[in-house]
C-alpha cells in the first residue's frame, strides 16, 4: 500500500487529476517545499529535487500542506531507513534523507530564519557541528499504555500526528542499549500487577550507568518490586520511581549504582545529574558544541564572564577551568546546587584556583524579573546565553551600551532558530552589536530539530 512515506516510485495508482511539483527545500518541520501557482505547498516525505505526486490534505489561501502519492524523480540523497518503525513512530521524521542532507536543510533553516524574521546577515557561517546519527539519544521519555487489543503493554514513542503509543520492540537512536530493551521493558510491564498505572519511563544514559525512572500512579506490590529487580540485574540498569513531579523520583533498585554522569574530557570534567534533570541529549554532540562555545567565547584567566540560564553547569564549569570567573544564573536552584556540587566534584587539589573559586552560581527568574536578576550580575566583558526554546529576548533588551557598556561578546546557544533570529534582531538592530559567526548544532539527528550557536560582538 502506497503512503506518505514509502511512495510509489513507478506510474501511480493515483487518479492521474492529482498535481505535481517539484521540491525546492525542506522546511523547519522536515517537509518538501514546493510552489505551485504561486502557492507554498508542504509535502512530508518529499526531498529537495523530486518530482513527485501530491494531494492536498489542508488549504489555505497562501499555502497547502498535503500527502506524497509516489515519486517520478527520486532525490539521490533519498536513503532506506534503518529503523523498521519508521513510519510509524513519531521520535524520527528524516531517516528518509541522507545525513549530509539533513544537516545542510537545518543550516539553510537557520540562515533563512536569520534573514527572514531578524533581518540580520551573519558575517562568516560555521561549519556544522555533528557526530554518529544512531544510538545518539542518552534522554528520552518512553510513553507506557496498557492496551489489551495488542495483547499487553505497549512502550515507545508516540505514533506520527498521534497520541497512541507506537507498536515498536527496537528503537535505532536511544543510547546506551535501551534501543534493544524496548521488547523486554514490554514484558515485564505487562507482568506487572499495576500495567495500567505507569504512564511513562524516563531514560537518563549515563558513563557508567542507565537510569529508568518509573512513573507510578499507584504503589508498587512486592512481587512487582521483585521483577524490577530481576530486571534490573539482567539488564544492568538502575530503577528510580516517580510519584508525583520530577522532583519527587528516588533512586529504588539498586542503591549502590554508580553516580549518573556525563563527562566533558577536554576539561577533564565528570558532570552530576539526576535522571530528571535536564542535560543534552547527544553527549557527543554536547561536547563539540561545548569546545565551540570555549572557543568562541575565548575565556582568559582573570576575566568575568555571565553564563545564563546555566543549567547544572555545562558551559560554566569549562569557563572557569579556563581561568575566568563565571557568574551562573538559572530559574531553578536546584540545578544551581547541582552547578555548585559539579564545582566541588570536580575541583582539583593542590596550587591553582579550583572551580570553587572560579565560580558563583545563584537562582534568579530570567523571564519574569529579568532586570532584578541583571543587577546581580557584576559587570562582564563576555556572556554566554543559552535559554530554552522561548529565547531571552527581554535579557537581550537589557545588554545595550546604556545598561553594560562593558559587554563586548555574546555567544548564544539556541534550540529554536526562530526565537534566535528574533533576539539577533534585538542586538544587532536596538543593541549596537553585530553578528559575526553562526552555524547549526545537530544535536538530534534525523529530526527537524535545529540547534545552533552564534556570535555577537560590540566594537569599543
């Protein structure tokens, strides 16, 4: 049966009424773009090149998206996906496309975001920063449904444009073996006396162990308490259950696990987390991106330098065992005890600063009170920011000559180009800095997803 995914690549069966186009990109969402009568029509399943046969499944006045029906020009760049799930799950929308394609899509994304909503120009692009595209995902949150039509309990990831749980037993990104622990996790879950009182399973893949933590709506009976940790001794991994909010997951089998962490070794740091902490989900990734960071921001010994929305850490600590002095600033003041703990583990005895003396760390709301939190921050030559998805474009209102005359570079860590394209707009146009390098992150191999980092610079 022909679908959007696995078109038909010979005549189709299609009614011969139904148009065609030719790609010209792919879109923020991984679709084909084409433009039929002056319309901007949006094919998923489509690569830039290809002639193919398509039919509206949305109208607008200014564009359509719709289904592919088969292909008469196949892309060269058009691969078999690896994963047999494909077309079902919804974790993956590119494994359709070659992988030198889909990081030259994300690029183009985050040029034309630049252009288009910042009105900006980048004076050098970067080369994209990427690593291996399978097993990459050490975070990942697997949904749990029991449904007795499929015969148990199904564990995955949602199903395209869907909210039931995908039907998978293997899974090509996650890390750490948890791919291969799909079929097993299904088991045992069905075995479970509460099956239909476990929403989900967060994975956290650390350097030395794999954490599972266990969403229970209802307390866990002794024989299930039994099979987790006969679970946990075949598969080497260690059970956390969650109540309530993620602050309430406990570590439950086994206790003496090894610490999780993650490890930057070009700043021979081993970084703490807790399973529902946030980190990045590409360890490879996060520490090229990280070496970028350190390079473009180029800190010096004596120097301060702002990190926002710091996290745990992951771009402070490097700051500061380069010799600077970072000032970390995040919402959350668990993460900036969990930044201060990674300072204390990963200080060095003997001669020199350590990270204790190279670093403050303090909680402060930098969406709603975002002028309280910059007069706490000294005056900083440098400052690294790094927000969530909605961006910082108040923070950015805040960095003008009028406010910190002495900050002269910014390199700003971004997970949504658009939201990035809009604050460069803020800088360069209202702030008087001007955008000097940008390049994209493939921190999500085989999705839409676009990381991505920049620098800004003032002249004195």
């Amino acid at each position: 049966m022909t679908t959007a995914l696995t078109p038909s690549l010979t005549t189709p069966a299609a009614p011969l009424t139904l148009p065609t186009a030719i790609i010209e990109s792919l879109d923020h969402e991984g679709r084909g773009v084409a433009h039929v009568d002056g319309k901007a029509v949006f094919i998923e399943g489509a690569l830039p090149r290809e002639r193919v046969i398509y039919q509206a499944s949305r109208k607008k006045k200014n564009f359509e998206t719709a289904k592919l029906i088969s292909i008469l020009r196949e892309a060269p760049e058009r691969v078999k996906a690896k994963c047999v799930y494909y077309e079902l799950c919804g974790g993956c929308l590119l494994q359709h496309a070659d992988y030198a394609l889909q990081v030259a899509a994300k690029q183009r994304v985050l040029e034309d975001n630049l252009a288009r909503i910042g009105k900006v120009e980048c004076e050098r692009i970067l080369p994209p920063i990427y690593a291996a595209q399978w097993q990459y995902r050490h975070r990942g949150r697997l949904s749990v449904n029991y449904v007795a039509k499929k015969g148990g309990v199904l564990v995955g990831f949602r199903e395209r444009k869907s909210s039931f749980v995908a039907d998978m037993k293997s899974c090509e990104v996650l890390a750490g073996g948890v791919g291969q622990m799909i079929e097993p996790l299904r088991v045992l879950m069905t075995s479970l006396d509460i099956r239909d009182r476990m929403p989900q399973i967060e994975v956290a893949v650390g350097e030395r162990t794999t954490a599972l933590v266990l969403r229970l709506l209802d307390a866990l009976t002794p024989g299930d308490e039994a099979k987790l940790k006969v679970f946990a001794d075949t598969h080497r991994i260690q059970w956390w259950v969650q109540v309530k909010g993620p602050e309430t997951a406990v570590p439950f089998y086994p206790l003496d696990a090894p610490d999780l962490t993650y490890t930057l070794p070009e700043y021979d740091l081993d970084m703490l987390f807790r399973p529902t902490e946030f980190t990045q989900v590409n360890h490879a990734v996060n520490r090229l991106m990280v070496a970028r960071a350190m390079r473009l921001l180029d800190p010096q010994p004596g120097e301060k330098i702002a990190d926002l929305f710091c996290g745990l850490g992951n771009f402070s600590l490097p700051i500061a065992r380069l010799g600077a002095h970072v000032i970390g600033v995040e919402g959350s003041a668990s993460l900036t005890e969990r930044a201060e703990q990674n300072a204390r583990r990963n200080s060095r005895g003997g001669g020199g600063e350590s990270l204790i003396e190279c670093s403050t760390f303090f909680p402060a709301d930098l969406y709603t009170d975002q002028e309280a939190a910059m007069r706490r921050i000294p005056a900083v030559s440098k400052m690294l920011i790094d927000p969530p998805r909605d961006g910082a474009l108040e923070v950015c209102k805040l960095l003008g000559r009028d406010n910190r005359p002495e900050l002269k570079r910014i390199v700003y860590v971004s997970c949504s180009p658009g939201t990035l394209a809009r604050d460069a707009g803020e800088l360069v146009h209202s702030q008087g800095f001007k955008l000097k390098a940008a390049g994209v992150v493939n921190m999500f191999p085989h999705t839409a997803h676009v990381e991505s980092i920049a620098l800004f610079e003032r002249d004195d």
